[in-house]
C-alpha cells in the first residue's frame, strides 16, 4: 500500500466524527458531529428574538463559500422568513 493511500485512509478513519466547513482561503473548519444540533438550536432560539451569541459552526458556515453551508440552516445569516400576507376575504 502506497504512502499517499495510507494517509487517505487514516483521514478518512479521522474524519467519522466530524463535520468539515470549507472556508474562502481554502482551508476547511472541522466540528464535532454533536455541534450540528447546538448549532441549529442556538438559530432557532436567535430567530424567536433571544439575545444569544451565533455558534462558531454557524458563523463558518455563514463564512462559507459553498452555498449548501452559507445558506442552510446552520447559518448564522439564515433570514426571518415572514409569513405571506393574507389574501382571503373577510
């Protein structure tokens, strides 16, 4: 086995935990698993209006390039979404 297959193998073993956010040096942020779900939380509890700080998996995620991250939502930057007006005659 060549070295270079040696090191995929032993990142990929590495990485089962983790959640890797590609960032604009070309770097990428790496998260545990379990940062997902406090990340997501965190949102909701922002968009209902509590003053809490953005989880830094939001904020690289925010930062990110990559649209499936900048706009997803574990954004930091997720927008309120305002319900439709209503149309329906009273």
């Amino acid at each position: 086995m060549a070295l270079k297959d040696r090191v995929k193998r032993l990142e990929r073993e590495a990485g089962g935990g983790t959640v890797s956010i590609p960032s604009e040096d070309g770097t990428a942020r790496r998260f545990p698993a379990t940062a997902l779900q406090e990340a997501f939380l965190v949102n909701l509890k922002r968009l209902r209006g509590e003053n809490v700080p953005p989880h830094p998996l939001s904020v690289a995620a925010s930062e990110s390039p990559d649209p499936a991250w900048s706009q997803s939502a574990y954004s930091a930057d997720v927008p309120i979404v305002t319900p439709p007006e209503d149309l329906s005659e009273p």
